[in-house]
C-alpha cells in the first residue's frame, strides 16, 4: 500500500471509492458469527414479520465495518487517530453499498500532519445508510 503524501492532497479530494457486493442473507450470517450480534432483526424473517418489519435488515455496525475498509485501503490502520460514524438509515438485502470519502481539512494535530475526512456509505440510489468522519496521519 502506498499512503497517500500530506502535501500532495487538497480539501476537496476525494479517496478511491468502493462498492460491495449486494448484502445479502449470508452476509448477515456470517457478519453475525463474526461480530456476535445475533440479534433475529438481522437474521430471523419470522421474527420481523411478527414485528410488522417485512425483511430483516443490515446491521448497523456492518456499514461502519465497510467504511473502515474503505480506510484502511487508502491508510495503514495505525494511521488512523478518530472514527466516528452516524447511522442514518436501514440497509435492506440486496442493496449494494457504495462507499465514498473526501478531505475536508488539513491539519496538524498533536505534531503530526493529518486530514480529516467526511465518508459516506450509501446505496447505489444515493441514500446515506451512513455518514462519518475520520482523522488520519499522513506523512
């Protein structure tokens, strides 16, 4: 990986994008194994049916695992200094998720260069399933 240099980046740039594939019901399996979460508004359709929901949906911190890969694949992990993220709405199986970043300000915090960035997670019809941002030191 090579990190992007401070002096070469302006407010305004943006980081290479990434896409997923579309979330699906074993996305949400294994998500669930993984983070431990199990909770049946993400896995059991009985479940939310009998809640009035008519699928199960996304867990939240699944969108927020996304944006930190869509960071981590522009700066090593250790890079980062802040994270922070809202969640604005429900993804739903089978939307795919387009995430995206731009550097709004750069500075210098405790001695070191850094940027700090907006991300977005959406759907591929532009509605935020997430919204975030990130400080990150860049040499």
């Amino acid at each position: 990986m090579t990190q992007p240099n401070f002096a070469a980046l302006n407010v305004g740039d943006a980081l290479p994008s990434m896409t997923t594939e579309p979330v699906s019901r074993l996305t949400l399996a294994l998500y669930a194994t993984g983070s431990g979460d199990h909770h049946p508004l993400h896995l059991d359709q009985d479940y939310v049916r009998s809640k009035g929901i008519p699928d199960v949906f996304a867990h939240g911190m699944l969108g927020m695992a996304y944006l930190g890969r869509l960071l981590t694949q522009w700066v090593p992990q250790g890079a980062i200094r802040s994270f922070g993220v809202r969640f604005t709405a429900i993804t739903q199986v089978g939307e795919r998720l387009v995430c995206t970043g731009k550097i709004v300000e750069k500075l210098v915090q405790n001695g070191e260069n850094c940027v700090r960035l907006e991300l977005t997670c959406a759907n591929e019809a532009g509605e935020a399933k997430h919204k975030a941002d990130a400080v990150v030191a860049l040499a």
